[in-house]
C-alpha cells in the first residue's frame, strides 16, 4: 500500500510533503479543505456559494464529498497551525480565502492543490508564473480588476461631492496595499482631496484607527479588502456609524452591514466559480494547467438607509447606477 503522507521536520518547521499517491490511498469520499483568515461569519455566503456551485456539479456534502474548515480570525499566525489541522484529513484539494493561508498552505504542502478564488496581479510571481499558465499547485479566480481601487475613490466623490479629507484603512501587511493606495492617492490628488491612512496590522488596532481618523476629520473612510480587516468588518462598521463615518469598500458585504457603497468583485461569485476548478482537479486535472479566472462584471451597492442615518442624499443618477441597492 502506497504510503498517504511523508513528513519533514526541519529547523523551521514541519512541512508536509504531499502527493497525489496519497489521494490514490484516501478515503471513498474525497476531502475538500477550507482555509480563511477571516471569520465563519464573513464567510457564510461565500461557503454557501462554494456549495452551491459544487451542487451543481452533481455533489452533495457528506453523500460524495465531505469538507473541513479552518478560520484564524484575522491573525495570520495562527495559519499554519490550522493548516496542518487541515492536512490531517488528507484533502484532495483545499480552497484557500486568500492569499495569505494560500502562501501558509503552499509551504506546509508545496505540491497540494490550492484554490485560490481572491487572486490578485500582486500575488502572481510567488503563487503561480503567469495567470494563463500557473504552472504549479495553485490556481482561482482573480479579485482585483486593475484601476478597481481608484474607482472606489471616484465613487466616494461622486456620492459625497463636497469631499475634501478621505481616509483610508489598510492592513501594512496586505500584499496589494501599496497597490491599492498609489491608485486611491492619484484619483486624490488629481482632485486635490486629502488622503489620511490608518494602518491596522493586528485587530486590536482598529479601535484607534477609526478614532484617529474621525478626529482627523475625514468626510470618508475606503477600506479596501483583505482577510484580517475582514474579519472584523461588521466590529469597524459599527465604530464608524458611531461616529457618523461614511465606509466605502470594494465588496458588497461591507454595504450589506451598513457601509454607505462598495465597488468590486462579488467574492460569492468568485467561490462559486472556485467550485468548477474543483470539480476537475477531483477528475485528475493538474492545478498549474488551469488558467486562473478573471471575473467578469464588477458590482456597485449602496445602503440608502446608512444614506439616511448619516444625513446624506445622494444623486438620483448614481443610485440609479448601483446594481444592488439596499433600502
């Protein structure tokens, strides 16, 4: 019997070396992992999603399949740790929620296949050679359309005319956020807007980032995706409509809790998408041979009820633009 799984110890860690003769060895039902740095909450409609587009496939959880999940809660290092929970289970393939617990699964498991549905032009060099030819064991759906940030800062002008102070709450550590603020800072300065950034590099610093921000006096707030922000998405949702901050995001979920508008991907479509590239790497397709996706519309949402508790009306014209509107 071919042996299901090798393990190095090495100085700076354990690191699994996994084949696909382990899969030959596994059990009837393969094992789908599920790695995210953010929160079971955040992710409810992504994994509902996920499921959706496997059910589709002709699969059904614990009939042909079954599944294990892991969520660190915003601290990327508890990652490793929850990945090599995953690995015990022997998964044929894990979806990873971005781009961090990818990277933390590709160094415990370097020839796992990983799904990656939040990709990104940062992340490619390191993941994967080239979107068209990955190349390696990883693969996914792209998250980040280019220009996408700089629209969110368009978008944040357009409903609030009288803008002169934005801010923006990054996580330091996010691979895309100097990306993200060279695009938000053209679109500020080409207007002549101010832009203040708050750094949150763990969650006990959203506290004070809203506060000084708010004391900044900032008319707006951008936050930009990323799986530790996530996490406490609905905790900074709340602080800023106590202090009456208008948050802008690049997906819809902020909007759906209370944000004023996002601009972006919809991250639910991505996981659904993620579920066909499951599907073929379970039929013995080799992750390096799938093009990683683009998405294929961007979505616009506004909250007009956090537009009325914050006082502000916003142009016929652009509520007339959203995709989704939340009243």
């Amino acid at each position: 019997m071919r042996r299901r799984e090798f393990i190095k110890c090495i100085a700076a860690g354990t690191i699994v070396n996994w084949t696909l003769d382990a899969v030959a060895a596994g059990t009837p039902h393969p094992h789908i992992g599920f790695l995210s740095i953010s929160s079971s909450e955040f992710d409810v409609p992504n994994l509902a999603a996920f499921r959706d587009g496997l059910q589709r496939l002709g699969y059904t959880e614990n009939q042909n399949y079954e599944m294990d999940s892991r969520w660190s809660g915003g601290d990327m290092n508890k990652l490793t740790i929850l990945g090599r929970e995953l690995l015990q289970s022997n998964p044929k393939v894990v979806v990873a929620s971005a781009i961090s617990p990818t990277r933390a699964l590709k160094r415990l498991a370097p020839t796992l296949p990983i799904v990656c549905p939040t990709f990104g032009d940062s992340f490619v060099p390191d993941l994967a050679a080239s979107f068209a030819h990955p190349g390696g064991s990883v693969t996914g759906v792209a998250s980040i359309v280019e220009g996408m940030e700089g629209k969110i800062a368009e978008l944040v002008l357009d409903a609030i005319p009288a803008t002169t102070k934005i801010g923006l709450l990054v996580n330091p550590a996010g691979a895309s956020t100097p990306e993200n603020e060279r695009q938000i800072r053209s679109v500020t300065q080409a207007r002549g807007v101010e832009l203040r950034v708050e750094n949150v590099a763990k969650p006990d610093d959203i506290d004070e980032a809203v506060k000084h921000l708010n004391a900044e006096m900032v008319q707006a707030v951008i936050v930009p995706a990323n799986g530790l922000v996530n996490a406490r998405l609905k905790h900074i949702v709340e602080l800023a409509l106590s202090v009456r901050l208008p948050l802008f995001f690049s997906q819809s979920y902020g909007v759906e809790i209370g944000g004023l508008a996002s601009y972006g991907v919809n991250p639910a479509e991505n996981f659904r998408i993620a579920a066909s590239f499951v599907d073929k790497i379970l039929k013995g397709a080799a992750p390096g041979d799938l093009p990683i996706e683009f998405p294929t519309k961007l979505e616009f949402a506004i909250n007009l009820k956090t537009a009325r508790a914050l006082s502000l009306t916003l142009g016929a014209s652009l509520v007339d633009r959203a995709d989704k509107v939340i009243e």
